[in-house]
C-alpha cells in the first residue's frame, strides 16, 4: 500500500517519467547526477524516504534523459549504519521496480584488499558476500516483486559485466574485477577484519550495494555494480583511514568514473 503511495507521487511530480535505468550513486560519487535535472524530489519530500544525513550524499531523486535513455538517479543512499532498518535503506529499489526500471547501475567506495588495487581504481563487481548479519528479504514475501527464496547464482548480470568491460576499453580505463563484501560499518576496519575479508574471499570491502543489489536482483531488476576503491584496506599499508581520504580519491576518479557511466548508460 505505502510503496504504492510513494509510486504515485513521484509520477505525480515526473508526469509519469517512466526511467528504465536506475543509478545509485555512492560517497562523492554524487556529483554525476549534478548535470541532469529534469526532474528532482529531495527524499524528505517523498512518502516512505527520509532526509539523508551522511556528507558528501545529497539526498535527493534526479530524473533525467541521458543518452536517450530514461534515468532516475539516487543522489546518496540510506546506509544501515546511518541506523535505518534494513527495510529503507532497499525501500528505493522496490520503488525503482514499481517505476518501471529493467537496469540497476550500483555504485560505492570501497576499501582496496587486493594488492592490485589502488586508489581511484575502478573495480566491476562480479559477486558479492553479505555480511552485514540483516538480510532485507527477511519477513513476509510480497509475491508482486519477487520469489520467497530468490536465486543469487547471477546477481551482477553477465551481459552488463561484458558491457562495462567493453564500455572501458574503449575509453582506455583500466576497469578492475573483484567480489565486494559488505560490513555493517561505519567503522573501518581492523587489520585483523581486513585479514578475515581477504580470507572469506574478496577484492573489496564496504558498507553498502549488498541489500540493494540483493533486492534488485530478487525483483527481476538486472544489477551493474562498480566500486572506487578509495583507499587501501586497513592493515594492508598501516595508514590509518579517514572519511575525507574516501571522499578525496572518488573526486580524483571522478571524470573517468563519468565517462564510464555515460558510455554504459549509452550502450545499455
Ligand atoms: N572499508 C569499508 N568501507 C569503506 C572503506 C573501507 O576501507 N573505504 C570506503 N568505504
């Protein structure tokens, strides 16, 4: 009832825009969405949102026509740690659904646990661990959206990988791959977690893109997610880590990580 109430405004306020691709943009990674507006509704003003509170994220919805194609942006994201139940912070990605959208584009900062990253690479994720110890498809199945135990064989879809990597290529980006794991934050990690992140098997470690994208690809949405490593994980170089360094390497990558998007959005 209430996700139908928030549909209902945003058309009302986008004269039914009708996106078919949604982009949730991470921290610093905002600024993407500041050169499109053809519609934009702060979350504070949209039944089921509420105002967001981290620096360096809007907090807003901007729709807009890019490349010909439909795009409804997040502008900043509801994190788990912000203390949102698990249920906002994918409230949005059900909504996106309802609105019509076929593609995801997730975003985020991560810290880097392979030796091969550096800051202000780009990594496409091509799997991800939950272990943030929620899982937002827990409670009763709306049947509408998707299956009670949905299949997570495929969540970043083959097709998109292939389109990014190609997407990336032509623009002589070196786009990493790595799996993502998310923690709950908002701390950073101990030496010994960083260890522990390595060990269960991922290239990447964050706070964020698992709930979405898990939602995402229970409900029928096709999920491209691509992570800035903003910085070494801790312990790898005994630099202690601080939110600014984030912010500082996703503005150092950000007209390749424009680039990228334009050029996928295109293709897509
Ligand atoms: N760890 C977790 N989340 C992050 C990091 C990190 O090192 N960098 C940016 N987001």
């Amino acid at each position: 009832m209430q996700l139908q109430d928030t549909v209902t405004y945003i058309n009302e306020k986008t004269n039914n825009f009708t996106p078919e691709i949604a982009l949730i943009l991470g921290s610093g990674l905002g600024d993407f969405a500041d050169d499109f507006s053809d519609f934009v509704i702060p979350y504070g003003d949209i039944p089921g949102f509420e105002a967001s509170t981290v620096k360096g994220h809007k907090g807003q919805l901007v729709f807009a026509t890019i490349c010909g194609k439909k795009v409804v942006m997040m502008q900043g994201r509801y994190h788990y740690y912000e203390g949102h139940p698990i249920q906002r912070v994918v409230y949005p990605v059900k909504v996106f659904k309802k609105l019509g959208v076929k593609n995801l584009i997730v975003t985020n900062a991560a810290g880097g646990i392979s030796r091969d990253f550096q800051a202000s690479d780009l990594m496409l994720i091509t799997d991800h661990i939950n272990f943030m110890h929620v899982n937002p498809l827990i409670g009763p199945n709306d049947d509408d959206l998707g299956p009670r135990f949905p299949d997570m064989t495929d969540v970043y879809k083959k097709d998109l990988q292939e389109l990014a990597m190609a997407a990336a290529k032509k623009l002589n980006i070196n786009l990493k791959k790595g799996v993502y794991m998310a923690l709950t934050g908002p701390n950073y990690e101990t030496p010994s977690e960083t260890k522990m992140v390595k060990l269960l098997g991922a290239d990447a470690v964050g706070m964020s893109t698992v709930p979405e994208a898990m939602v995402a690809n229970y409900c029928g949405i096709k999920v491209l997610g691509i992570s800035c490593i903003s910085n070494a994980a801790a312990g790898i170089t005994g630099e202690t880590l601080s939110h600014q360094e984030v912010i500082e390497a996703a503005n150092a990558a950000k007209s390749k990580f424009k680039s990228l998007l334009l050029e996928i959005i295109k293709g897509m």
